[in-house]
C-alpha cells in the first residue's frame, strides 16, 4: 500500500463520517417534529456504509498483478456510502387532543429518534472523523520526511 493510497482510504472514510454526521444532525432536529398521520412522521435515517475493495476499484483487473502484490487486490482501498435507510421501529403516539396537530382520536405521533442515542453516535462519527485526520497527518509527515531523507 503506498502512502498515497492512504490519502484516498483517509478521504472516503471522512467523507462517510461526514455523511453519517449529517444524517445524525437531521434526526435530532426533527426529533420533535408531530404529526397526526403515521405515514407522514419524521422517521430517523442511518447511513449505510460498504468497503471498497482493489478489484471493484480496477474493474477486476487486478488478477494479472505479480505475485508481490497479490495480497492488495484483497485489502480494502475506502469505504463508500451505499444509502440513507429509514428507521422502520414503532413511532410514538401520545394522547394530546389540544394538540394542534391532533388526529380525530386525540393522538399526535412523534418521530422514532432517540436523541440520547443519536448524541453518543455523534460522539463517534465524530472521534472516527478526527482518526482519518490524524491519518492524514500522519501520513503527510512520513512523505515530508522521506523527501528529506536524501539531504
């Protein structure tokens, strides 16, 4: 694996967290969005995230490689975001017939976000974001330092 390669696997990594961060920010801003309709409530969204492996990068055409480099056609090269999936658990109807967005029974229905979940994943999408940047850095000081090498 070169050191270049390590920018790309760093970048997609950032660009999932940072997709993943989105994702997390929307949930908790409609966390307490109501409605009186079950198919019209916010349901909270999680990204799903897949590894790019070397072959779908060289559209498989890395089985005539040399024997040296036979074990990085199998060595993920990034992580990509396949889709955003709806949270398919049960809403949360609560009984408020002054409730301006009530339903003929009295019932409102609030979005299935659990805000103390959503705040630990962000805590961690956040922590694994600042992980590819400390690889980056890493990475960059290694060239800077292997550019200096015959000084």
């Amino acid at each position: 694996m070169s050191l270049s390669s390590v920018f790309h696997i760093a970048g997609s990594g950032m660009s999932a967290q940072s997709t993943r961060l989105n994702t997390i920010s929307s949930n908790i801003a409609n966390a307490e969005t109501v409605s009186s309709n079950i198919d019209q409530t916010y349901r909270a969204r999680h990204p799903v995230f897949a590894t790019v492996f070397a072959d779908s990068l060289n559209g498989g055409q890395g089985q005539g490689q040399a024997s040296l480099f036979a074990d990085q056609d199998h060595a993920g090269q990034g992580v990509q975001v396949m889709g955003i999936i709806e949270d398919q658990s049960e809403l949360q109807p609560r009984y408020e017939p002054d409730h301006p967005a009530a339903n003929g029974d009295g019932y409102v229905f609030y979005p299935n976000v659990n805000v103390v979940e959503e705040m630990a994943d962000m805590i961690s999408a956040s922590r694994a974001f600042q992980t590819n940047v400390e690889m980056m850095n890493t990475a960059k000081q290694m060239m800077q330092r292997v550019l200096t090498l015959g000084q």
